[in-house]
C-alpha cells in the first residue's frame, strides 16, 4: 500500500487540510491492519547521529504474492552475507536440522536424513572415488557387534571379488588370509611376551627365539617330500631318504654286505670240494684263489645174489663207477645209504645192513660236494633272513650252467654246534663263454638260518654244487672265488 496524503502548504485551504488528513488517516489504517506497500524502506543503525550507517529493505521485481513471518523468538535474521552469524557447534549430535537450498529455495533437512551422525552403514551406498578414514586423535575402531560375526576385508582382484582377510568373530580372532602374508627384511614375529620369537632375515633365513616343538609323530619336509623327517613320539627320528653331512651320507641301520672269499672256507669232511686250488692268469696278473667243484656222476649196478641184514653187497651189469660216499637207492634199500668200502667194482660195503633181492636194479649217485665257513654277524643285525651272490669262474669256454646251493644254522653260547642246517636256497647262473672269466650270480632269495639266530651266534654255511638241478649240465668243475651274503640290521652300530 502506498501512501496517499500529500504535503499541506500554509497557502491550502482548510478544505484541503481535511482532505489530505482523511487520506493520512486511511494510509495508518492501512499501516496498522499490515496492508502498506511500498518499494523500499530504511531503518537506521542504532548509532545513526555518528555513524550514519542504515540498512534498506528493497523488493526484486516478484513474480507474485510474497509473505515473511516473523518467528516468536528473538534472534538474528542470517543472510547470504552473514552465513557465520549465531552459535556454533562442533558435534553432530547436537544438530537438529541443516539448511539447504533446493532450487534456490531455502529448506530444512534432518542431520539423519542428509546422512549426518547416526546413519546405520548397512544405509549407505557406494561411492566412486577414494576413500579417507581419518582421526588426527584417538582410535579408529572396526567393531563387529553381532555374536560370532566375522570382520572381512574384500577387494577386487583381476575383475574377481576376492576376500583378502577374514577375521573369525567365533574363534576369537583368528585371522586367515587369502594368499601369502610378507614382511619387511629382517622382520619378527612374536607374541605378547616375546616380539621376535620369529625372524626372517632377507635372505630367507628363519630364526626361532627358542625351541621348536611338532606334535607327536609329526613330519617336517619340502615341498616334493612333505615328510623327508618324521620325529615319533618316542623320539626316535626317521628320514625317508638318505641323511647327510656336507653331502656325505649318514651311515642308517638297512642292507649291509658281507664278502666271504674261499680263503676262509674249508672243504667239508664228508662229502668236500676240492682242496683250495691256486690258478695263475698271466705272471704278474692277479692269480686266483678257488674251491673247485665237480659236477659229480652216476653209476648203476645189479645185485647179485640176495642179501639178508648184511653191509657186504656184491653188484654186476655195472654201468658208470662206483666210489666211496656215494648214495645208494633203489628197491629195498632202507634209510639213508651210501658206499663205505669199494674193494672191486663188483665187491662193496655199504653204510648200514641191508636186505636186498636178487637183481635188484640200484643207482650210485655221488653226493653234492661242499665246503664249510662260519661268521659272527654284527650285533646290529636284525637276526633274520640273509641273500647272496655266488662268484665263480671256470676252465671251460662254453656257457653251460651251474646251480649254487647255501644253507645256514646259528648256534649260541651253551649250545652245541652238531646242530642241522635250515632249508637250502639255489641260485643259477651260466658261465659266459670264456676260461677264466668272473661270474657273478643273481642275488639269491631270502634263506632263513635254522637255529633261532640271536645276538653274539655263531652262524654255520655250508655251500655246495646241486649238481641234480636242472640248470647244472656243466661237466667241468665249477671254480668258487667268494660269496657276498646281504643282510639287514636294524641299529647304526654296535655299541
């Protein structure tokens, strides 16, 4: 509302008085009912007589109808020129509301609801930039509050969502990582107690504080042999390959060799080889030491008139020759006999009485040939089975073959030594074509020694050639150099 009096002059008329007194009185009617309207308004400064200073209300040129209410409190009207009027605050949460403008329009928005001090996490979205977590005091605390919850910290990786740490809320903390976990050069690991109970150096050294302790029966290892050392609980320690000490090997209880050359062996009483026999190669060659063995021969003989419990025998329609310690079988012999006296190829004695029919058919085979030798193995070995390899040579150059037969009994302190020897294992071998050439036979299967072997026996062999085994056609003799016996042991000494 404008004001519509005019300014009366000492020259006017009282009519013109009145007239221009109605008008001011309906202008104040308008001013009390709130209806004035005007362009712009003043209001001086409260030091106006010495400052000067005022401050003009002046409208825009409005659009429409515009209304300002004035709150029932007391206060300072905050303009775009005293943003920084009023109290402050440093603490979210003593705000109520934030001005914001919202097209140019000045509005109210809760501090929850632009995202302002209580905001729950599971509300807020993600962003598209970096992000800053940051206190210049005090701790920064990530606190899973849900029961057995688990913090996971998560990435991506090569385009793949990948969760790089899970921290276990129901194992108390326990941390696993998705791929390896690196520290500096020279950096410890430790406990509450002792930082450095870990060091790995640069070079990859791992340093231990103190003692190492693995669970009973635990293994340590690499990655192609996971359990190169296993440690039982008794402490006892395996290593499943060979151990070494600057690359030399440590000496383990396992296979062991023993050489037993003809020099010490003696032909049998009953029944033995050869005499040792020396043969000279070439002057100022290696001579060689043998026990020859002859491939042994059969004769066969009729009885010639019947005998009643008698040793004397007369035979005829011989074919082959009949020598002392042969064997002798056929129908009516009774036990184990050979030929104790040879007075004529016609005339014998046998071992014991016998009662024989007439023209009875008999064979004389003579008798494997052996020799003799004893060993007291070492008080590591296990006590049990034992192999061997034959070496040999012969006159002949044809490859004929030869069977090696060994058989053993231990016998301990106190016990006689007229003991019988276990079950005999053969080995075969042929000769390979020329005189004099080393023959080494194929490592035998195992042979049990008869005896019950214990530590500190004495363990009695006996070699011979099986000369009725299919693969001995050698006529010639079979010349023995030696025997490597293999055996186990089960300590690393003796002590």
């Amino acid at each position: 509302m404008a004001i519509s009096a005019s300014q009366v002059q000492t020259s006017d008329t009282l009519e013109t008085f009145r007239q221009e007194f109605n008008k001011l009185r309906t202008d104040v009617n308008g001013l009390d009912s709130g209806t004035i309207s005007v362009a712009n308004f003043t209001v001086n400064s409260a030091d106006f007589a010495n400052d000067g200073f005022k401050v003009t209300f002046d409208a825009v040129d409005l659009t429409g109808n515009q209304t300002l209410t004035a709150p029932d409190v007391t206060g300072t009207i905050v303009s775009t020129g005293n943003a920084d009027a009023g109290a402050t605050t440093t603490s979210a949460s003593d705000v109520d509301h934030i001005l914001v403008s919202d097209g140019g329009v000045l509005k109210k928005i809760s501090r929850s609801d632009i995202g302002i001090g209580g905001a729950a996490y599971d509300d807020i979205s993600a962003g598209d930039a970096a992000v800053n977590v940051a206190t210049t005091s005090g701790n920064i605390t990530i606190d899973a509050q849900g029961n057995d919850t688990d913090i996971i910290f998560k990435g991506t990786d090569g385009g793949s969502d990948t969760t790089f740490l899970t921290i276990d809320g129901s194992e108390g903390g326990l941390a696993t990582f998705n791929d390896s976990i690196k520290i500096k050069d020279a950096g410890t690991i430790g406990n509450a107690t002792h930082a450095d109970v870990i060091t790995l150096a640069s070079t990859g050294v791992v340093t231990f504080k103190d003692d190492i302790v693995i669970k009973d029966a635990g293994t340590i290892g690499v990655a192609s042999d996971t359990d190169a050392i296993e440690i039982a609980a008794t402490g006892i320690v395996n290593f499943s390959a060979g151990a070494t000490i600057t690359s030399n090997t440590i000496k383990t209880a396992g296979k062991e060799t023993l050489w037993v050359p003809v020099a010490a062996m003696k032909p049998t009483v009953s029944n033995g080889c050869s005499n040792h026999t020396e043969i000279e190669t070439t002057s100022g060659n290696p001579d060689i030491q043998v026990l020859d063995f002859d491939a042994g021969s059969v004769a066969t003989a009729d009885v010639n008139g019947a005998t009643s419990s008698t040793t004397a025998l007369v035979v005829d329609g011989n074919s082959g020759t009949i020598v002392v310690g042969m064997i002798v079988t056929g129908s009516g012999i009774s036990g184990t006999v050979t030929v104790a006296t040879v007075t004529d190829q016609n005339n014998l004695v046998l071992s014991s009485a016998q009662s024989l029919s007439n023209n009875v058919s008999l064979t004389f085979t003579e008798p494997d040939e052996a020799a003799q030798f004893q060993i007291s193995f070492p008080k590591s070995w296990n006590e049990g089975t034992i192999t061997y390899q034959a070496y040999w040579t012969t006159s002949a150059s044809d490859t004929d073959g030869v069977a090696w037969s060994l058989e053993g009994v231990a016998v301990s302190d106190n016990d006689t030594i007229n003991a019988t020897y276990g079950t005999a294992v053969v080995v075969q071998d042929d000769a390979l074509g020329a005189t004099n050439d080393l023959c080494v036979s194929a490592e035998s299967s195992a042979l049990t020694i008869a005896g019950t072997p214990a530590v500190g026996d004495v363990c009695f062999f006996k070699i011979s050639r099986d000369h009725d085994n299919v693969n001995d056609d050698m006529a010639e003799d079979a010349r023995l150099i030696g025997l490597k016996l293999f055996y186990t042991t089960n300590a690393t000494n003796d002590a």
